[in-house]
C-alpha cells in the first residue's frame, strides 16, 4: 500500500499545481475581459479574438480544475445523506462512484474528446467569426481536462482503500475534507454566535 500512497501523494502535489495555475486564469480572463469591455465602451474597438480568448481561458478554469476540487472534496455532495453514514460506508460510496460513474464518464469522455480535437486539428478549423482563433486548443482541453480528473480519481480511489485497510487516514472526515463553502459557514456562524454573546 505505500508505493501506492507514495503515488497518490504525488498525483495530488501535480493536480494542487495545475489546480493553482487554473486559479490564475481567472486572474487573465478578468483583465482580458475587462479591456476588451473598456476598449469597447470608450475607443469602439473591439476583438473576436480577445472575445474568443476569454471563452478558451474560462473552459481552461473548469477543465483544468476539475481535478483539483475533487481533491479539495469542493464537489457536490448530498452531505444531508452523507453525514448519516458510518466513515467505512461513506468511502465504500465512494469507491463504487469513482469505478462506477467516475472513470467511465472520464474514459468515455476522453476518448471523444481527443477524436474532436484531431478532427479540428487536421482540418485547420478556425472560428467562424472574423478575426477569430483556431479551435483545436479550445478542443484539446476537453480529453486534457478529463484525464487529469482520471488521474486525481485514481488518488482519491487509493486514499478510500487505504482508509478500508486501516493504512491511511479519512479524507472524508475531519476539518481536510470539508469544502471552502463549509469551513466559511462554519466560520460565518462562529463569528455571529460571539457577536451575539457579546451583545448581550
């Protein structure tokens, strides 16, 4: 079980990377977004291309992060259900999601993904619009994208047996596993309980 946690240890540290790099492009399609917004208002010029960009770099964010919220357990989850649950049923859930739902959804996906993206690649396709951008790069985040949500289901897989076989923690218990949305409510709710102790 070790060379596999050794393994999951290091698809995690690749999808953190690639998930911090997603953030950035938030950054890029605001600023792209908001010149082109200015040019448009102030100097009438406008760019299919800068238009287009920003689409491209928007996919990129959620393709390319996939991966990352599911390592950072930001997906939806009917938490309701899962918290009536015993911490060997919610990773036995899991598993059975991630072999039955989650990696023939990704294979299927990349499968179809790549035969687009070599169709627009050997064909040259570009965007309809003038002055717009080729398509196959647009096209070649869709496979990218679901192969490393692949990659990271295969981590989240190892941690579930690991936790089985009593040789690695819950990733689904505990402060690590709950979503951002989580800990800012719980954090939210803190601080309006000490004001209102306060107030009284």
């Amino acid at each position: 079980m070790t060379p596999l946690l050794s393994l999951s240890r290091l698809i995690d540290q690749i999808t953190t990377g690639i998930g911090k790099f997603a953030m950035w492009l938030i950054l890029a399609t605001t600023l792209i977004s908001a010149g082109n917004a200015l040019a448009r208002k102030f100097f009438n010029v406008g760019s299919n291309s800068l238009l287009e960009i920003q689409w491209y770099l928007f996919a990129a964010v959620f393709l390319l992060g996939a991966g990352y919220g599911f390592l950072r357990n930001s997906h939806v989850r009917i938490d309701f259900l899962a918290a009536k649950f015993s911490s060997r049923t919610r990773n036995w859930i899991d598993i059975g999601g991630i072999l039955l739902v989650l990696v023939p959804f990704c294979s299927i996906s990349i499968n179809l993904g790549w035969a687009f993206f070599m169709q627009a690649y050997l064909s040259g396709e570009m965007s309809q619009n003038a002055g717009g951008l080729i398509r196959w790069p647009a096209y070649l985040l869709i496979p990218t994208g679901f192969a490393l949500l692949l990659m990271q289901s295969m981590s989240e897989l190892i941690k579930r047996v690991a936790f089985l076989r009593g040789a690695g923690p819950d990733v689904l218990s505990g402060e690590d596993a709950k979503s951002d949305d989580q800990k800012n409510a719980e954090a939210l709710e803190a601080q309006l309980a000490k004001e209102l102790a306060g107030a009284k």
